[in-house]
C-alpha cells in the first residue's frame, strides 16, 4: 500500500512540473513571440477581459481600477478607468484593446492580472477555475496629496515640478503641465480614441510624454552644479580660486566674447561667483578641464545615459555632441553653465540636487513602491539603490556650502525665496536662455533645491518652459521657479499645506 501511495505521489509531482514548466514557457518563454503576431488578438482581449488590479498611490487614493461594464450586451465584462484624469496619468499611463498600454499599466501588466509566476502557483489550487480574481496591486510612490498641490502651484503654467527622497530616490510628486486625461479614449469607439490621440500627438509639448522624465530641457545655470562638482573632484577648483570681475571674457579659438547673464560685471571666489551665478568663471573652468575631462565628469553624473527610473522611455540628459570639443573650446565653455546643446531632464536635475544633500551618492528613482497580491501579501518590495557616486562627501559638503549661499548670501540669486519657519535650505537658480531669433527674452526658469539644511530630507527640482520675461534678470529663475519650490517645500514640511490653500489664491 505504502508502495502505491508513493508511486501516486510521484505521478502527481511529475503532472505538476510538466503542467508547471507548459505555463511558464508559453507565458513567460514565448510571451514575446505570441504578443509580436499580430493575428493575435484572442490574448489581447482576453487580458482585457480580465480582472486587472488597482494602481493607488502612496497616501491610499485609487489612481487606476477595474469597474464592472453597465452595458449587459457589451464585449467586455469591465472599464478601466482613472480617477484622479491627469493628475497621475504621467505615472500610471493607460490600457486600451486597441492602442495598447504605457507606463505602469505596461511595464507591472502582469502583476495587475496576475500573471507573474509567484501569484500563479499562489494561485495553482484554483487553476481549474475561470472565475478566479488573481489580478495584484500596484502601490506607487508618489502621494496624491503632493500631485495636488504641485498641480496647483503650476497654475496652468508649461513646465513640471519633481519632488523626491534624499535618502531613498523615491519619487513623491512627479508633475508636468501639459499632460493627459487617459479617460478621454480608454473607454471611446476605435474612431474617437484614435482622433484624441492624434489630437494629443501633435499638440504643443508633447502631452503624452511627461515633462518631468520623458523630455529634456537646457539647463541655464543650475548646470553650474554640477561643473562644480567637476571642477572640485578633479583639483582644478577650491573655496579660494579667484576669478577676475569682470564683464565679458574672450575664449580660445574666437573672438566673441563670453558675457555674464545681461551683461553684468561678476567675479569673485568661488562662492561669490556661485551664488551670484556669474557665467565666464563656468566657462573658464569648463576649458581649463578640458574636453576629455569635462565629458568623463558630466558622464559620472549620469548625464548621457537613460534614467534608471522604473517606468518605460525615460529620457536621456545630454551634453551635447562632443565630437572634437578640443577644437571647439569656446562651444565646451558656454556648455559649462548649462548653454549651448546642454539639456537636462528635469527629474535629473532633482536627482543631482539629491545628490549634494545625500553626501555625493546618486539614488535611483523609483515611482513603484511594493507590488502586492490579491490577499494583500508583499510580491516586492523596492530597495533603494546607488546609481552613481559623482563627488566625494567632502565635495558635496562644499556644494551645500555653495547652494546655502545661493538662499543666504549677499547677492544670492535664490535670496528671494524663504521657507516657512525660517526653515533653512540650499539651492541654485538657473536662467537658460533659448537663443530664439525674434524673442531674445524666451528662456526656461529653474530652481533646483533640498531641504531641511541640517538634516535633508527632500530634493525639488522645478522647471517653467518657453517664458517670455522683459524684465529678466540674473535672478529670473529664482522670481519665477523660486516661488513654486517654496510652496512645495512649505506643504511638505509643515504637513499640513497652511501655506498652500487648494482651490484658491495664494
């Protein structure tokens, strides 16, 4: 008896693997391949039809969800939809039977339907039902609260704001203007979806693709952090260096000039020259590293690679095209504070504000916090991780200095903003101008900051595209950026938004 028992025993483990192995090949080893045929569309619909789990933030709000169809006669048993419209759409992305997915919907698909192998053989006593809901949940990082308030400030104005975790490189607010409201097609006939999509495809800055990570903007003078950060590790900068004041600076290899932000008669040590946001002694400081160099330093920042952000096509920050900078010396000194062909995507830009704050490591941003099942248990959960280390802790602590005298200083071009409390925080404004023949006045404002001083906890990072500005001045980053970073960090540590009343003026 004990002999058949086992014999049984071992007939059921060997049905098991086989039934085990036939699961993951053709749903994991061959998903490529079954997805690519285009005469597929009976996995298509099926995953439509199936129950697909929520996207909520961190503060509990509903972002995406299921809602059981109210047409009897219809395809399809459920809706998805989206709650919050655009609000969290950068993050969320959609799901449509006929314009696939993007974002979380695409890259943790299979963990809201319940397709990952761990919920499967979670799952494996109720595979013989079709009825099962084994569809997962998507936590993110990003807390409603803040996306509400980041919206708010923007005031409908082009441009987005990041807020993210010193320690962690978790993404708390990530908000862009213009974006999407995925409930304006995921539910539309074929013929109207398609109309909203093209609509959105070709209208002015790209709505579809957010602001904060899938594109890239110049810089201006908040670059200058990083040239900083350049000129420091490599010895060519300290505290003392002095620079002549001066208004204007001929380059090698030209004879036009390199000027100061309108002009100006700047110059100084380094932390004047930094928290007045002089340019020439950028530039100077760019050549004198040389192109060989001054490449190798903007790439240990990241700045040429793919953001390892946790959602599909995230942009690249560049530096340009570096192809015989040794005989373009003058293109490499204008690049030094953030001109030129420099363009920074501007969750990068609140990464290397983070950064300084997180003594010179580089976190890597994450937007999904922990996956779950559909009993509620942990499928992961997402561990901070290093991605670069482009200064020492002893650089980065001259930075903050740096970055301090920016809010504190005399001549500060971040002095202007004051946080609640007298709340202490180090920053850098930036001004880029565009070059726009006909509107010399275009420029992109920016102000890149973290706060508290003494124990940094947040890193912001704000960015307001194409402004017209005829009165701009050095400090136009810091009257026009500078006060949307103060509300943000205002509601984010006071905890209670006193300063930022939703709904109306402030």
């Amino acid at each position: 008896m004990n002999k058949q028992i086992r014999q049984l025993a071992l007939g059921l483990m060997t049905c098991y693997v086989v039934l085990f192995a036939t699961l993951n090949y053709w749903q994991v080893a061959q998903e490529e391949v079954l997805s690519a045929n285009v005469e597929n569309t009976r996995a298509v619909r099926r995953e439509f039809n199936k129950p697909r789990g929520e996207i909520v933030t961190a503060d509990g709000v509903i972002a995406a969800r299921s809602i059981p169809n109210p047409d009897p006669a219809a395809t399809f048993d459920r809706l998805r939809e989206y709650p919050t419209g655009d609000l969290l759409s950068a993050a969320t992305g959609y799901f449509t039977l006929s314009f696939g997915s993007s974002q979380v919907e695409r890259a943790y698909g299979d963990v809201l339907t319940g397709s990952t192998t761990e919920q499967q053989v979670r799952a494996l006593t109720d595979l013989l039902s079709s009825e099962v809901d084994n569809s997962g949940t998507v936590q993110l990082a990003l807390r409603h609260d803040l996306q509400q308030v980041a919206q708010f400030v923007l005031g409908g104005r082009t441009g987005s704001i990041v807020v993210t975790e010193v320690e962690t490189g978790a993404i708390r607010a990530m908000y862009s203007n213009p974006g999407f409201d995925p409930n304006t097609f995921v539910q539309a006939p074929f013929d109207e979806a398609q109309d909203t999509i093209v609509a959105l495809q070709e209208a002015p800055g790209d709505p579809l693709l957010s602001a904060a990570y899938q594109q890239r903007f110049m810089p201006g003078s908040t670059f200058k952090v990083v040239t900083t950060g350049i000129g420091l590790e490599a010895g060519v900068l300290s505290p003392e260096r002095q620079f002549a004041r001066e208004s204007e600076w001929v380059p090698p290899q030209t004879t036009d000039p390199i000027e100061n932000y309108r002009g100006s008669v700047c110059g100084g040590d380094l932390p004047e020259v930094f928290r007045r946001s002089c340019n020439i002694p950028f530039a100077q400081t760019a050549i004198e590293l040389g192109p060989e160099r001054m490449v190798a330093g903007v790439e240990a920042w990241g700045i040429g690679e793919e953001l390892p952000i946790d959602l599909p096509q995230a942009a690249a920050s560049t530096f340009g095209d570096t192809t015989d900078l040794g005989e373009r010396l003058p293109l490499l000194g204008i690049r030094g504070f953030g001109q030129n062909e420099v363009q920074m995507v501007p969750l990068h830009m609140a990464m290397v504000a983070a950064t300084v704050a997180n003594g010179g490591q580089m976190m890597a941003p994450y937007v999904v916090e922990a996956t779950y099942d559909n009993d509620g248990r942990v499928l992961e959960q997402t561990e901070p991780e290093v991605w670069k280390t482009p200064v020492s802790p002893q650089n980065a602590a001259l930075l903050t200095e740096f970055m301090t005298g920016v809010t504190e200083g005399d001549g500060g071009t971040g002095r202007s903003v004051t946080l609640d409390g007298g709340v202490r925080f180090a920053a850098k404004t930036g001004t880029a101008e565009l070059g726009v023949i006909g509107d010399p006045d275009r420029v992109h404002a920016w102000m890149i900051g973290f706060a508290p001083l003494e124990a940094p906890k947040y890193a912001i990072s704000v960015v307001l595209t194409d402004l017209t500005s005829t009165t701009a001045d050095a400090q136009t980053g810091g009257r026009i950026a500078g006060p949307v970073l103060e509300a943000m960090f205002d509601y984010l540590l006071t905890g209670d938004g006193a300063d930022v009343q939703l709904g109306g003026p402030r």
